[in-house]
C-alpha cells in the first residue's frame, strides 16, 4: 500500500475510534436526567463529533509531500488521540454505572422493602444528629411514635398477605400527611417513627392529629367482605432536653398512654405545655398527595 494510502487509512481508524467512543456517551445521557451534568455530557459529545469531521478534513487535506516521518508522527498523535478519548468515555461510563448502583445499594440499605418508606437503621442513624440540628439551628423538633391499633389480629384474622396490605396503605396516607424534610420510617413491625425538624410546641398536636386523621380516613377491603376501618395511636415529645434515646423512648411512653386510653388518639408532651391529648377530631383532615 502507497504511504499516502497507509495515512488515510490510519486516520479513517482514528475516526472509527472516536466514533464508537460515542456509544458509550449516548448510554450515559440516557441515564442522566435533565441538569448541568446532563448538558456536560452532550457538549461531550458534540466535541468528539467536532474531531471526528477534523480527522475527515485531516484526512483530505494532508499534504502527501511532506515528509513522510512527519506525516507518520502526525498521524500516530492523532490516533493516539482517539483512544484517548474512547477511553475515557468507557471509563466515564463505567464510573456512572458503579455509582449508580453504589447509590441504589445505599438506598436498598436504608428503606423498607413493604413501604417504601425509610427503615429502622436509617432513623436510628439519623436521630442522634436531630437534637444538634436544632440547637445549632434555634428551632425545636420532635420525635413521633405511631402505633397501627391491632394490627396483630388482622394477621391473624385476615392473613399476612392482609396485614402487608394494610401496612402499605397506613405508610402511603403518613407519607402524604407528612411535611417535606420529615424523616418518616417503618419502626418496626406495625409501629412507624418520626422525627419532625422545626415542629414543636402548640404546633405538635393538631400535626400528629392531622397524622391520626389521615389514617382513620383508609379503608381496607379484603376479598369480599366489608372494608376494615384503620386507626393509630401516636405518643409525640418535643423535649429538648434529653438525648435522643432518651426522646425516642419518651415518645415511645407517651404511645402506650395514648393506647391504654382507648387508641385512636393522640398524646404529646412540650416542653411548654406538659402532657396533652385529643381524641379524633373529624375537622382534621390530610393534605392531598
């Protein structure tokens, strides 16, 4: 083959290169939503289709008198340029793809598979931080324990495939009753935990009143027969002076009084007012989700 023959052929090589270092760039993009990394990773690829038309005129334009070692080195630079960049695009998309599943791990890790909802690892993981958070901050918390009201004899009645059911549908309502930046978890069992950031005082009962409504308002139907009504009892502290075990557990006390008192209901202590309870207030009612 003439040298001339032997450089186009290297540089169309070189532009076979850059060409399938794009496959992998389109994969990412179809993974990457809609941002400044999304829009990095198109300008990316419009770069390495800008080379690709410069290797093309390369190719044409490449004066074959010149001397021939000058020719071959330009033609090596240029090669060795695309798997440059081939390379770093299959890197790039392998690094995306372990992060991705990295992150979706981490995220299996700390969620309930029934619920969806955050699991007990991660609440515990996450309380202890609540009561510095809100003394750096200046603004009170509050720690939440929901308890579904005999939730054991619906397993035992219906079957668990009911009380799996129900427990979704009593996960589904809290996380619509919630706020955004409240940590909601799956306790364990038919108990639900929660911590609310900046919620306390008179704010705390009628918040885990509209908890305890958005509950009372599920209905369960199971195979034929009729609907089965659900209730919580909730028992809420804002205390801050205490750790976090400590509040957990308080919380934990205040539920058992709101269940001993009959269930469905609610019972708080702030540290501004002391303990308080109410029973179902029908004028409470959910935001809608």
């Amino acid at each position: 083959m003439p040298p001339t023959d032997q450089i186009t052929a290297v540089l169309v090589v070189g532009v076979i290169i850059l060409t399938g270092s794009l496959a992998p760039i389109y994969r990412v993009l179809k993974a990457t939503e809609d941002g400044r990394l999304r829009r990095a990773w198109v300008g990316l690829g419009l770069m390495i289709g800008g080379f690709v038309v410069g290797y093309g005129v390369v190719a044409a334009t490449l004066p074959r008198s010149a001397d021939p070692v000058l020719l071959t080195g330009v033609c090596v630079v240029l090669v060795s340029g695309s798997v440059f960049v081939w390379v770093v695009a299959r890197l790039a998309e392998w690094t995306a793809t372990e992060v991705a599943r990295l992150t979706l791990r981490e995220a299996e890790a700390i969620t309930d598979p029934l619920t969806g909802l955050h699991n007990r690892r991660y609440f515990d993981e996450r309380l202890p931080e609540a009561p510095l958070i809100s003394a750096l901050s200046g603004h009170a918390m509050s720690v939440s324990i929901i308890d579904v009201s005999r939730f054991k004899a619906v397993n035992y009645t219906f079957g668990h495939p009911a009380g799996y059911q129900l427990l979704v549908l009593v996960a589904d309502a809290l996380r619509c009753a919630t706020r955004n930046g409240d940590v909601l978890a799956r306790y364990g069992g038919e108990e639900f935990a929660l911590f609310a950031p900046g919620l306390a005082g008179r704010e705390l009962l009628p918040y885990c009143e509209r908890l305890r409504a958005a509950v009372s308002a599920v209905r369960v139907t199971i195979g034929a027969g009729d609907p089965l009504a659900v209730t919580v009892s909730i028992g809420a502290t804002d205390r801050q002076d205490e750790d976090a075990g400590a509040l957990l557990a308080w919380a934990d006390a205040l539920l058992f009084k709101a269940k001993d008192a009959g269930r469905n209901r609610v019972v708080v202590d702030t540290a501004a007012s002391g303990p308080s309870a109410a029973p179902a207030d029908p004028g409470v009612r959910a935001r809608v989700c």
